[in-house]
C-alpha cells in the first residue's frame, strides 16, 4: 500500500511547539489580567444542545455552527446519513456566552450579585476562512452578571484595557470605540424607523464602515427601510465622531431633544473616563454590534488604522439570562480571540520573541548536562538527570551522538539552558554557567547547591 498524506483541515491551525507557546503567551496575558481584576474562571461543555444557540441568536446560527451527531443515536446517524444535518441535536460551541447564560441561570438564586466571571477555551465555526477568522480559534471571555450599572459598564471595558496595556499595546495601536444602543435606538425611531425595522438598522450602521453610501441605501430599501432622515444619517460623514458629531447630524426637530435622547452616551463616557480607560476610548455611532441580545452600551476594539477585524467585543445583555429560564438580571461582557489579537501584535512588533516567550512562560531549562566523553560519564548522564529532576530542576540532556564538549555546549546555549553540567567523573562535574561565562568545580554530591534559583 502507498502512503497517504494528510493535511490539517481548512481553518485550523497545527501549533508545534514554538507556536503553541506563542499562544499559551497570550493566554497566560488573559488569565493574569482576568485575576487582577477579580473574574474566577469557569468552564462549560465544548458541545450544547443546538437549540441553546439557537434561543440567544435565532435560526440564521444554524449555517454558521458544526453539527455534532452520535454513532450510537440511531436518529441522528440517520440524519447525518441522510445529508440531514440540521437534524442533529448537538453543535459545537460557536462561542461561550450561551452557555454562560445556561450556567447562571441554573443557579441564580444560589449566586452572588454580582457574578464576575472568565473564561478561556476554543470556540468553532462553520464558515469561510480568511485572515483573522479561522474555523477554530481560542476566545477568551470577560462577563459581570447581576449590576445593571454604567460603572459595571466601564469595569467590563476597563479588564480589556488592562489585557491590551499588558501586552504591551497603548491607544496609538487600538481604540475602544463604543455606544450604546438604547441612545441609538431612540434617535433610530424619531428619524422614522419603526420597531420592526430596528433590528435591519441596526444591521446597516454596523456596516457602515464596509459599505457605500449606494450600497446602503440599496440594502436599505430592501430591508424596507425608506425613511429620508435615517438614510441621510447613514450617509453622513464617516469620520463624524463624538456625541456633539451626532447631534448635529440630526434633523432639526430631533436635535431639539438630542440632550435627553444622548444622554446614555454622556453617562457612558463619564465612568469611561472616571475609571481612567477614556484615553483608550472614543465614540463610535457605527458600532451597533448587529446581534440582537444587546440592550445597552455596546463596543469593539480595532486597531487604528481599521485594516483588519474587531480584536475584541461585547457590551450590555440585560435580557439573556431570562431568555434561558433564569430571573431578570443585567449583565455586561466582552470576548476576544487570538487570532487577531496575534495578527495585531506581530504587525505592531509586541510579539516577544522566542526565547522571550519561553522564560515568560517558565519553560527556560534550569541544567543541560553533558558528558565529558568518557565511558564512565557518558554512563552517568541519566542517573545525574534523575537526580536533578527529583530535587524540581528542570533538567535537559543531549540525545547528539557527538562527544565534542564545545558543540554540546553550544546545543546547551541554544537551548537558553542557565547552566551546563559537565560530568567529570563518578564523584566529580564542572558546573558553568551559561549566562555569565563562570564555571566551577564540585563533588556531584553538592551539585545541586551550586545552582541558584531562577529568577
């Protein structure tokens, strides 16, 4: 039989080991901002029953998930079978906060107001790869359940912030740009959109950015959208920003109320600034978030030059956790993938390199030890890793079959190991330190005495 070559599937990523510790750098980077900001972390089932996807986001999430069917559910085995994949009752996780909602719900009356919650894991989903959007990719999430306030608002904002500062980020790379949708909402209906068109409004600002002005007047009218005063202010200069900008984008008799129709958005960034993110932060009316379960404030982060997809976003979901069976409770939140939070960071150089990452994340060896070339050392070397091992040092050998001492010194170098450890004889090694150039002589019995702590 010839042999068959096999490639990782399309959206997917193989991660060997430098790659992998490039994400785990960034997963470290979550979950020590998530703890310094006082989210526990939770964790959920990687696959949910379809209709639980299906409550927060509607039929339209069907094209968009991976279906999971059982070989020993006669009823789904038929279906797959059938090319009938709608019908299994099983999906992959597209995202998590569903099954947060799940979660809370099931237990509201046993939790604390408010719950401060994180979470980090892989998420799936079916659809067209291209650069920034995979088919799986790692998201980490942020939520406050239980304060329905602006303040909880600006905390949600203020631990993605923190991430961004953590890796090195600052608001000459990205910008939080926010809004909210009930100000939004109010100043949709007096430019004449009714409640059944809002949620197609709410669809045509959120690609605003994306789309012409004949493009979104196309899609508008077929939305059914034909109010003047709404298309005027989709057309509206794009680079219009601010409270201010969009009072004077309203018609006249609207922008007699802009105060009292805007004032969500002043409260919004008052606790922006208050809590010391509002250098981060600036509004945005194109942001609209188009997933219907949002009812308040509402934000992405880009990065500045708009070149690539949102690295993060969330805002206000006051109604989900009933929609699940649980009690009305208010919650805020974000989520935020790696891939293209990495894109970000290479193309702004705040990708550390590898060494870097290594001794980051604690993966530095602490010994490499080496034979001298005798017989009697080469015999040695596992029982002097053993020994190290056992005593917590992590301790690395050569599997080289070369006896010349400069080119496993070298190996030993490339490794980042601090010390090598040359392996004289029964009783004797010669320590050298990897950093500074020193090297000493000592009994194998004091060996481990002679190496320091890691720093």
């Amino acid at each position: 039989m010839g042999s068959t070559s096999f490639q990782a599937p399309t959206g997917t990523r193989d991660f060997y080991p430098i790659e992998l510790a490039r994400r785990r750098y960034i997963e470290r980077a979550w979950r020590a901002v998530s703890v310094r900001h006082g989210f526990e972390e939770i964790d959920g089932p990687t696959f949910e029953s379809i209709d639980l996807y299906k409550a927060k986001s509607g039929e339209g999430i069907v094209s968009e998930i991976f279906h999971v069917h059982s070989g020993k559910d006669e009823r789904s085995r038929a279906g797959a079978e059938q090319g009938g994949a709608r019908e299994a009752p099983f999906a992959l996780r597209p995202e998590f906060t569903p099954t947060l909602a799940r979660m809370y719900a099931s237990r509201a009356a046993q939790l604390p107001r408010p719950c401060k919650w994180f979470w980090q894991q892989s998420c799936f989903r079916a659809e067209r790869p291209q650069r920034g959007r995979l088919r799986e990719f790692m998201q980490w999430n942020c939520d406050i359940i239980g304060d329905g306030s602006p303040a909880a608002d600006a905390e949600a904002i203020g631990v993605c912030v923190g991430l961004l500062e953590e890796l090195g980020l600052t608001p000459e790379h990205v910008k939080v740009r926010f809004n909210h949708r009930g100000a939004l909402a109010a100043v949709v209906s007096r430019l004449g959109v009714d409640e059944q068109h809002m949620p197609a409004a709410f669809v045509l600002l959120d690609r605003r950015d994306r789309l012409s002005d004949d493009d979104l007047e196309a899609m508008a009218f077929e939305f059914g959208i034909t109010s003047f005063d709404f298309l005027r202010l989709l057309k509206r200069p794009r680079n219009a920003q601010g409270i201010d900008a969009m009072a004077a984008a309203l018609p006249a008799e609207v922008a007699r109320d802009a105060e009292a129709l805007l004032e969500p958005l002043r409260t919004v960034e008052s606790h922006l600034a208050g809590s010391g993110v509002g250098p981060w932060c600036s509004l945005d009316l194109n942001v609209a978030r188009g997933l219907a379960y949002y009812t308040g404030m509402v934000f992405e982060v880009h990065e500045i030059s708009g070149a690539m997809r949102a690295v993060a976003g969330g805002g206000r979901y006051d109604n989900l956790i009933e929609t699940f069976g649980g009690p009305a409770t208010p919650a805020v939140g974000f989520g935020m993938g790696d891939v293209v939070l990495s894109l970000v960071l290479q193309d702004k150089g705040l990708m550390p390199g590898d060494r870097e990452i290594a001794r980051a994340l604690g993966l530095r060896p602490d010994v490499q030890v080496i034979s001298n070339g005798s017989p009697e050392s080469d015999a040695l070397v596992p029982a002097v890793v053993g020994e190290l091992r056992r005593a917590g040092v992590h301790a690395r050998r050569s599997y080289k079959a070369t006896k010349n001492i400069g080119k496993l010194l070298k190996e030993a170098a490339d490794a980042d190991a601090r010390y090598a450890v040359i392996i004289e004889s029964a009783s004797e090694v010669t320590v050298k330190n990897l950093d500074d150039g020193t090297q000493v002589k000592a009994p194998r019995a004091d060996l481990r005495a002679h190496l320091s702590p890691a720093r």
